[in-house]
C-alpha cells in the first residue's frame, strides 16, 4: 500500500499493539455513510510484525502491499498490527490482537515471530497461519510443527545468493564481500550461493577473484555493522552482498562513504541509495496472491511448507532498478534457467564453512 493511504488510515492502541486500519473496512462494504465505526469494524486478513518499521522498503512492507492489492481485489478486509517489543509475550499479544479483531487469516512475515506460531496455532486452530521465510518451531528444542492450519513459504535463499554473486563478478568486481545478519541456515545459504555463483562467473571470464566473508555478531549495533562494512570497502572489496534485513542499511551507509557497492537480499533495495546495483529477491508478492488465493477458494495447504525457487520465480535478481552494467539477459536466462531445471544443486548440509566449498577461481581473504 502506498505510504498515502498510511497516512489516511485511522490509528488504533488497544491490548498494548499499536494497529493501522486500512481505508476498505468491510468486505463489500457499502458508500462512506453506511461504514461502521472502527471499534466494530471486524478484519479478516491480518499481518503481525515485529516492533520495527513496517514501511522500510523490506518484508513487512512487500506483504502488506501484496495484502492490500489482493484484498481490495477481492473486497476482503484487513490490517497489520505491530508488537510493542521484541519478546514472544509481545508477539502472542499481537496475534491476539489480530484474532479478537476478526482476523480469519494471520501472516507472519518475521521469523523472530515463529516460536509464538509454534504455540498460537494450536491455540488457534481455526485461524490460518502463513509464515514468510520461517517454520514455527520450539525455542526449547528446536522442533518444527506445522499444523494444519499453518502453511510456511520457503524461499530458496541458496539460488537467490547465486545470482547475485555470478552477477557481482560478470559486472567487473574482482574483489568481493559478504556481511550475513548471522550464521543462521537461510544466511548461510545466501552465502554458500554468492561464493558459487562468484566462482563460475569468474571461470566463464577467466579471471580470478577474491571473497572477504564475514557475520555479524550483532547485527542491532548499527555502528558495529558500519565499521565492518566500512573496513571491508577498505581493504579492497568493491562490492558487498549485504545478506539480512537489519544489516542492509549500515552497509548502504557505508558504501556511500567509501564509494563502494552494496547488493541488496530479499527485497528491493534500490530505492535507498544509487549504490545499490541489484538486489537478490524473494517474491513474497506472488507467493502471498498463491497462498492467500487458495484460501480464498476454501484450499487452504495447511501443513505443508511450499517451496520457492528458480522453477516457479520464487527467487531472482531484482532488475527493474538494476545498475549492472555488463550481464546481459541471455547470460542472466542461461544461469536462471540452470537454476529452475536443477542442473545447478546446492547440498549444504555438510558445509560447516563457506570455505569448506571447492573453488577454483576463487580464493577467500
């Protein structure tokens, strides 16, 4: 939704969750006369976020655009609700907040939202979940429940990280960074994918390159980010993939200061600065017009995680707003197309280090 129609929507506190009305109040509802007073008004689509910006150009802002395009297509109400804090307590009183206001779907768009699925699903099993990007699992033990009435989208972070780094070393960058949110799996997997697809560019050219790859301890210390991306500009990398929400804009400001690149992950970065020359990008649009379509037509996939990937454009390059100057479409369709028919495969799961990865046209800082 554009950040017009926030502005008009009518703010409501209630339950400690500060919740944004969309201007559509009821299904089919009728002329502006005959609209409900808020406190009545019942929202069938739901989506809870954590307690940062919803409109800041990443997830929370690419579903709920996708949610209020599909639910003015249909004439469905809906409305997002953010948690006060970043606990679970705060994120089941979101979820609360949302069923108690007539959500009959709930979308999830953060994994640090997935221990209080693990527990409200049950609670809830009338309700229909949607995870993006994360399985509701147990904090205590690490188990994954996906009960009927939750589906989970995957996205294929490994084929996301390929394009962009096959695309890094095909646009002129012999020196290459890395800066992951954290080593968590779908991290790890952005990385795993850039280190490949940087290593086949680079034999398609014929020319070497180098990888500095790096985590953040903590990716909430601003500074600390900056002052590592800032280092790595130093010290010669002339891109850097920026993997994770929370880092992207440290490293943008970073790259401003040293005249460096940034390549953005899941969403489109673009918009934030001219040093962002593309983005590896999950669709969260069109899997949320599959999963929410479904449910429109009582074909809910409850239990069942759907994957997205290169075979059903789940993932790509972002190249509307692209600034790459040498990959050009046949080369970009050859690889995309190795991607969805499988000819490329990632096996991760005996990787314990990027390094670990058999390379030769690369080597690692």
């Amino acid at each position: 939704m554009r950040k017009s129609l926030i502005k008009k929507a009518g703010a409501l506190i209630a339950g400690g969750v500060v919740a944004f009305a969309f201007a559509a109040v009821l299904s089919g509802c009728a002329n502006e006369e005959e609209a409900l007073p808020e406190e009545n008004v019942k929202y069938e689509i739901a989506l809870v976020t954590d307690d940062s910006l919803v409109m800041d150009g990443g997830h929370s802002e690419t579903a709920w655009n996708a949610i209020t395009e599909f639910g003015g297509t249909h004439g469905i109400s809906h409305k997002y609700y953010k948690a006060t804090e970043q606990t679970d307590a705060a994120f089941e009183e979101a979820i609360k907040a949302a069923i108690n206001k007539g959500a009959k779907v709930v979308i999830v768009d953060n994994s640090a939202i997935a221990n209080a699925v693990y527990d409200m699903q049950e609670v809830y099993p009338e309700i229909k979940f949607v995870m993006l990007d994360a399985n509701p699992y147990d904090p205590d033990n690490g188990d994954i429940l996906i009960t009927q009435n939750t589906v989970a989208a995957d996205f294929d972070s490994a084929q996301a990280g390929y394009l962009a780094g096959y695309a890094a070393v095909i646009d002129g960058s012999t020196e290459l960074g890395f800066i992951g949110q954290s080593g968590a799996e779908d991290i790890k997997a952005f990385g795993c994918g850039y280190v490949m697809g940087a290593e086949r560019a680079a034999g398609e050219i014929g020319t070497p390159v180098t990888m500095d790859y790096k985590y953040c301890e903590d990716a909430s210390d601003r500074d600390a980010v900056y002052n590592q991306a800032a280092a790595m500009y130093d010290n010669g990398a002339q891109v850097i993939f920026a993997a994770g929400p929370k880092i992207q804009e440290p490293v943008i400001e970073a790259a401003e200061a040293k005249d460096g690149k940034v390549i953005g992950s899941e969403t489109d970065q673009s918009a934030k600065s001219d040093k962002v020359i593309t983005s590896a990008i999950y669709n969260i649009r069109g899997a949320l017009k599959e999963i929410l379509g479904d449910y429109s037509k009582d074909n809910f996939k409850g239990g069942e995680v759907i994957q997205y990937n290169a075979r059903n454009e789940g993932v790509s390059l972002e190249l509307k707003n692209n600034k790459l100057s040498n990959l050009t479409t046949d080369q970009y369709k050859e690889v995309y197309d190795n991607l969805a028919s499988g000819e490329i495969k990632f096996n991760l799961d005996h990787i314990e280090s990027v390094e670990d990865i058999i390379t030769v046209n690369l080597t690692f800082k």
